[in-house]
C-alpha cells in the first residue's frame, strides 16, 4: 500500500496534494474520503510516531510519541483502490482527531489509535457511519510518551534506529 490515498474516481491516477491524513471531523463529508470511510477501514501498525514543535524562527523540534507500555500502536486508517487499464495502487490515509494531553503540547491533532484488540476489529468490521464516528476520538492521557529526538529527523530519507533515541532537552537548544 502507498501512503497518501488515491481516490477510486480519479480519472489520471493524480491528485494534487498527498492526502496522507484525513480529518475525523469530515471523513464522511469530503468526496476523497467518504466511500472509504464508509467501508473500506484498516489499521496502520507502528512502534511510534512523530510530531514537530515549531520554536521561533520557524526551526522545527521532532519529537517521537510511543506508548509507555512499549507494545505496538494501531492507527486507525482507511484505504481505497484507483484502476486504469494497466494498474491497480492501493492507497490509505491515517484518520487524525484532536490530541490527548500529551500530545496537545506539541501539535493540534494526532492520529486515532485503537489500542485494544475489541476495539480494532470493531473498526475493520463495522460500516455503520454513527458507530464509525464514536471510535475517531483521541486516546486516554497519561498512556504515551514523548520525548525530544535528533533534528536530523528533519531530513527526508534520513533512516536508522539511532533516531528514536533521546535527545536531552536540557543540552539541545543553545544560543551559537
């Protein structure tokens, strides 16, 4: 699957923006989101997230969120399918609501999780649109962490495991 959902409807395989992310608030309002969010759910696994603190002068502080029991996060998504004559692309956007406390230092939204296992299969089988909407809700406080990690975060196609460790909040901001 890609990241960034492509509508079925799309006519060139084209959309302009990735829609990576859909609003809890409109899923069933917005004409990318709304056959998905009706049928086709799925659950997005991760170890953790990320989110950016933004200081002045624009510079951007990545932080990494996980939960404190170390197990493994499930975000709720919904995915579709676009076809032409050549090619079949699976595609899905992760479902975003308004943040937990945690959370709400650092950013305005966050992605729903759906953390215990009743909870995920409800939404990978249910079409009701009421109790849909019931599941998009932010998580309960004091269940994550978050802590400071390397800006080096900040540049595309950077990768290791070395970027989830910890930076001192302390020692990372200097005036020179």
């Amino acid at each position: 699957m890609h990241w960034g959902l492509l509508p079925y409807w799309s006519k060139d395989g084209a959309i302009s923006g990735k829609l990576i992310n859909a609003r809890a608030e409109s899923i069933f309002e917005k004409p990318s989101f709304r056959v998905p969010a009706a049928r086709r759910h799925c659950l997005v696994p991760a170890d953790s997230f990320y989110e950016w603190r933004t200081l002045p002068g624009k510079r951007k502080v990545p932080y990494r969120i996980k939960l404190k029991n170390e197990k493994l996060l499930f975000m709720a998504g919904i995915w579709d399918v676009w076809r032409n004559s050549d090619n079949m692309l699976y595609s899905f956007s992760i479902i975003t609501t308004t943040p937990n406390t945690e959370v709400a230092t650092l950013h305005n939204r966050m992605p729903v999780l759906l953390l215990e296992r009743e909870g995920q299969q409800l939404w990978l089988d249910t079409t009701d649109p009421e109790e849909t909407r019931a599941m998009l809700v932010p998580p309960d406080n004091d269940i994550l962490e978050v802590y400071r990690v390397s800006e080096r975060l900040n540049t595309p196609g950077t990768d290791g495991k070395d970027l989830h460790r910890r930076v001192d909040e302390d020692n990372a901001f200097t005036l020179f």
